[in-house]
C-alpha cells in the first residue's frame, strides 16, 4: 500500500490545519519552491528531505499528513468526551447514511481504515461546532 493511501490527501490536510487542529503527525507534506514555481511535496517522514526532490530550498510551509491511526486517536478522544451516539449522527450527514440502522458498525469499520473518511468527520465535527476543538 502506498503511503498516499495511508496519509490524508493534502486538500484536507489543509483544512484540517486552518480549523485549527494541532500539526503533530510523522508525516507532513512541504511546500517549496524550485524557482519556477511552488509545489507540494508527497507525503515525507518527519525530519527527512527526500532528494530526488531536486530543490535547493527548504521546504517552507508545512502541513501534517495524518495517518488513519492518528485521526482515529483524534475522534476516539473526541467520542468519549462527548456522546457515541455523535459518531452515528455525524457519520450519516457527512456520508448521506440518514436513517439506515447498521451506520454505527459502518462508520466504525470505514473510519478506521481511510484517512481522508477520518478527516471529512473531524473536519465536520469542527466546522458545526459539535465538538470543542479538542485537537488543539
């Protein structure tokens, strides 16, 4: 599996960023510049500058690539602070899930394996102001 699949794409990192949400990941995606243009780079390790990258700059901005298991720390702490039957409600407005019975089990099992279904709730959940931002 490629570490793309593993990570949140960059457009919701972004967000997950600019809501607030406390950049602490083992991955992160850098911006940089090659005199041409700006870019971002795929997902790197922490503390590593891959060199095929070809720049003489360092990257500049910075924003957290969350893998699925650290987002599903964020929401777990998030649903046991507040009420599970949030994680049911929330999953069937961001997924269009209104009314089916087996969403909880669903939610779950799909939460737990993609990042970018993580961040779509976290990132519901934030923009609602259903949860204070515990993330900070």
């Amino acid at each position: 599996m490629e570490l793309s699949e593993q990570v949140v794409s960059l457009e919701l990192a972004k967000k997950l960023k600019e809501l607030g949400v406390e950049q602490d990941s083992l991955f992160e995606y850098r911006k940089f510049d090659d005199g041409k243009d700006f870019f971002w780079s795929k997902p790197i390790f922490v503390g590593k500058i891959p060199d095929k990258l070809g720049c003489a700059n360092v990257g500049f901005g910075k924003v957290s690539a969350f893998t699925v298991a650290e987002l599903g720390e964020i929401l777990w702490d998030v649903f046991e602070k507040t009420d599970w039957k949030l994680l049911y409600k929330a999953y069937g407005e961001v997924f269009d899930f209104k009314g089916t019975s087996w969403i909880g089990d669903l939610g779950i099992v799909n939460l737990i394996r993609n990042p970018n279904m993580s961040a779509k709730m976290l990132i519901y959940l934030l923009e609602k102001n259903l949860i204070i931002n515990e993330a900070k």
